[in-house]
C-alpha cells in the first residue's frame, strides 16, 4: 500500500523544522512521498490546525502533532 505525507507547517517553527527534518529522512528510506503544506496560507487549515503545529497527516488523516513519535510513524507507513 502506497501512503502519503502531508506536514502542516508554518514560516519560523523550530518544531516544524525538527519535524520536517525527521519526516524527510523517514520518508526518504521507506520511499514514501510527503510534502509540506503552511498553515498560515490556508484560512481554513490555520483555524483547524493553527495551535498545534506542526501536525502529520498520513493520507489526509490527522497522525500526530507537536512531534515525529518515529516508531509509531513507521508503523504507520508499514501498514
């Protein structure tokens, strides 16, 4: 099953560049495609998602937020 990663970010987040960081190399060696998206561009996303930043999404589905929690994303990107 081919997944996707979607980043919810924002301009000058040091937790979203931990994250972004980590996601990168996750996603790199498992050969799952992930992109970031900025909250702040997006009415919307900024009044569901704005205080948690940043948020993962695993094919639209809300995963995780603040931090990457490796061993549980993995398995995420496994199933």
């Amino acid at each position: 099953m081919s997944h996707h990663v979607t980043l919810l970010t924002r301009v000058e987040c040091h937790a979203c560049e931990q994250a972004e960081a980590d996601i990168k190399r996750i996603c790199a060696e498992l050969g799952v495609p992930w992109t970031t998206e900025d909250v702040d561009a997006d009415r919307e996303l900024r009044a569901e998602y704005g205080d948690r930043v940043p948020v993962i999404l695993i094919d639209g589905v809300e995963h995780g937020y603040w931090t990457v929690e490796e061993d549980r994303f993995r398995a995420a990107l496994a199933g």
